[in-house]
C-alpha cells in the first residue's frame, strides 16, 4: 500500500513560450487581460498534465480527457464513467438476478431481484410512441412474470447463447431467452427500472470509482451526469500571467492546400487562406497550492485511497514536463521552465499568499526570486517550512536571487 501524503505545499510552475501559443482564446489569439497583459488559464495547464499522465502512466484513470466511441462521435459524462467502470453501482443488491448481459465469455447480473409490474409500467407513462424503449415492452413486462426465473450468476448454463454479445432472462424451465435490440436501449430500460425498483445509483460508490481517478483526486471534479457529485481536488492552481516585461503578439497567413467548396464567389477555384497568431516571448506564472485534507472526509465516508506519495511524484512530474511532452504545431516552442515546491511541515497552518505576484522576469529574461526569498525569510514562515525544490535547467535559464536552503534539481 502507498504511503499516505499529510503535508501542505505551496508554490508556482513558470511556463515558457517563445514565438508560440501557449493558450489561444476562440478566436486563436493569446489570451489577454484588460490591461494587455496577456494569460492562460488553469486548464491549460491541467491539461498538459493529464495528457503527460495518459502517455506515461497507462495503469492510472484519467477522466477528463477527451475520447471516442465506436464511431469516433466523443463519449458523454456518464458513457465516460462506464468506459472504466462498466456500469453504475446501484443501491439495489442481490445474489440473484432477472436480467443478465452475455460478453461472448462471462455472464453478468443486469437487473437484480425481480421487478413489479409497475416498476415496468411506469417507465412506458407519458412515452413518446416513437421512443425506442416501445420495442422491447413486451420483453420487459416478461421479467416481471412468475414464468421468468431469479439465478444468482455461478449457477448459470450458457447453452444457446453461442458467443456473440447478447442480454437474456430465463425461464422457470431454465431455458436461455435472448432479448434481440440494440444494447443501448437494453441498458437504458435496465436503468430506469432499477430507479423504480429503489435502485437509483450509489452515490458512494460513484464517489470511490472517482477518487480511484488520478486527476480527479488532485484536481478534482463537478459531475452532473446521472448523479451529482462534487469533489474539492487536492491541488488547486490559478491562472498563469505573463511576467515577462512584453507582451507582443503576431499573426501570420497560412495556406491551406484545399479550395472551399461552399465559396460562392470566384475565390472558390483558389486554395483557402487562414491566419494563425503566436504571442513573440512569455513566461507564465501558475500558482498552486496542495492540501490533503480537501478529500480527507470523501475518502473517510467512502473508503477509498487518500492522497499518496506516488500521487505527488507525478504531480511534479507533470509539473515539470506535460509542457513540454505536448508538443502540438501551435505550442511548438512552449515549455516548462521552474517548478519552486515549497512543503510546510507535517500539521503547519501557515498559508502563504499567491507567488504570481512576487516572482519577477526582467529583460535579461531572468527569473527573479528576491520577493519569494523576502516572504519566505521571515522567521514565523521559515520555522514551518519542511523543504524547499527548485527545478530547473541551468544551461538555459537563469535565476537570480535563489532562496536560501533550497535544494536544486535539473527539470
């Protein structure tokens, strides 16, 4: 079992973008502050790490991240969740079932117990009668008869059902009946009747399949699928400024190699033109702060795993790389710069203000620590600091005014 991870941190990770486009707006230019000033937001970031994490760590779950079905159309919330968990736990539980589903292996329970009538009836109340779940009435309503038979899942033959993917109930005289409709529909109907039946989702264990998610347990999450559920992520990151002294941006015509079918003019026998903007030199500054406390009741009331060393070791990691590891045509030239980790001592309830403000980029294009160094100098602040790490490439970039008793390694 991994060790537990009790300790609060605070500090700051310095993105570098050199004629690039660290973060584009919907328009595709560098994001701007009122002020000029320009900035990314957290979830660039994040996403760099999740996508750093995805490649390098294929064992861990990562949740919000973009993917796709059979037919390349991208997963909703819920089919998400039952990419990696297979389904929803319910609060209706039972060694026997009334419906099972078939993977051309193993069988599975669907539908526990068996249903009422009305837990049937009342799903088909005010239906559209064009709705896809009018096909399989009759197939239902045969689940709630006394000629439909209960079996716990060992007890099960698999004769006739051959080996292709397939739901079924059975007959009291033990006979395999398949139910031939569109998975999808199957499972909708299934989850609809489990609702009547009392069996809405387990909130807690919804809960712990998504504290198993690595991002979700650092980052945490807002899930209002087929449940609501909210998780205050041990890791909390802002957004990142641009601290270098400019902030010029530049926009550039590219051609594609393909015309415009829809154009009505007579520029549609040319090759279409576009743009694309990039921000000339930027150094951004993310903030972030842990504490495990944030899911300390969650994992209490669930059972599921606290925030571990080995979480925090790819924290940095992702810190310190997913920059640089995506490495797209826009964000060719964006990376990762210095990760300052600042770890308070085991039960400290020093908190530190943002580090965005203090830390310093100048023309020379050195990153100026002093304001960090004054801050954490002070003999209150100091006495409660375990460690200080700073990451970063010495052949590349500078840093002046370092803090003192900090420890160096190479990104």
């Amino acid at each position: 079992m991994a060790n537990k991870f009790n300790s609060r941190v605070y500090g700051c990770t310095i993105i570098k973008s050199i004629n690039s486009n660290y973060n584009a707006d919907f328009s595709g230019q560098p994001r701007k502050l009122p002020n000029g000033v320009v900035y990314a937001t957290d979830k660039a970031l994040k996403y760099s790490i999740r996508n750093y994490w995805k490649e390098m760590y294929s064992e861990e779950k990562i949740f919000f991240f973009k993917s796709f079905n059979e037919s390349l159309i991208p997963r909703s919330l819920d089919e998400r969740y039952i990419s990696f968990f297979s389904e929803f736990k319910r609060n209706v539980t039972s060694d026997k079932y009334c419906l099972f589903e078939f993977d051309g292996e193993y069988v599975k329970g669907v539908i526990p117990n068996q249903p009422k009538k009305k837990n049937v009836s009342d799903i088909y109340k005010d239906m559209e009668e064009d709705d896809d779940l009018k096909s399989i009435e009759k197939e239902l309503l045969e689940l709630t008869k006394k000629t439909t038979k209960t079996s716990s899942i060992d007890s099960i033959s698999k004769d006739g059902l051959g080996e292709d993917e397939c739901f079924f109930y059975i007959e009291k005289e033990g006979k395999n009946i398949k139910i031939d409709t569109d998975k999808s529909i199957i499972q909708r109907a299934s989850s609809l009747i489990l609702e009547n039946m009392g069996g809405g989702i387990n909130r807690i264990l919804t809960l712990k399949d998504l504290l198993s998610c690595l991002d979700i347990k650092l980052f945490g999450a807002t899930y209002a699928g087929q449940t609501n559920i909210s998780i205050h992520g041990t890791c909390q990151i802002t957004h990142g400024l641009n601290k270098y002294v400019e902030s010029v941006i530049f926009s550039e015509q590219i051609m594609s190699p393909f015309r415009n079918p829809k154009e009505k003019s007579a520029d549609s026998t040319m090759t279409t033109l576009g743009s694309q903007s990039r921000l000339q030199e930027g150094h951004y500054v993310h903030h972030f702060s842990v504490n495990p406390k944030n899911i300390e009741e969650d994992t209490a009331r669930t059972g599921a795993e606290g925030l571990t060393t080995d979480d925090i070791a790819k924290l940095k990691e992702g810190l310190r790389k997913g920059a640089t590891y995506y490495d797209s045509a826009a964000k060719a030239g964006t990376e990762n710069e210095l990760l300052l980790w600042i770890q308070l001592k085991e039960g400290s309830r020093l908190v530190l203000p943002t580090l965005v403000e203090l830390v310093e980029v100048n023309e020379q294009k050195e990153i100026n620590l002093k304001k960090v160094a004054d801050l954490l100098a002070a003999e209150h602040i100091a006495s409660d600091i375990e460690k200080i790490e700073i990451y970063y490439n010495k052949a590349v970039t500078k840093v002046i005014n370092e803090l003192k008793g900090s420890q160096f390694l190479e990104l």
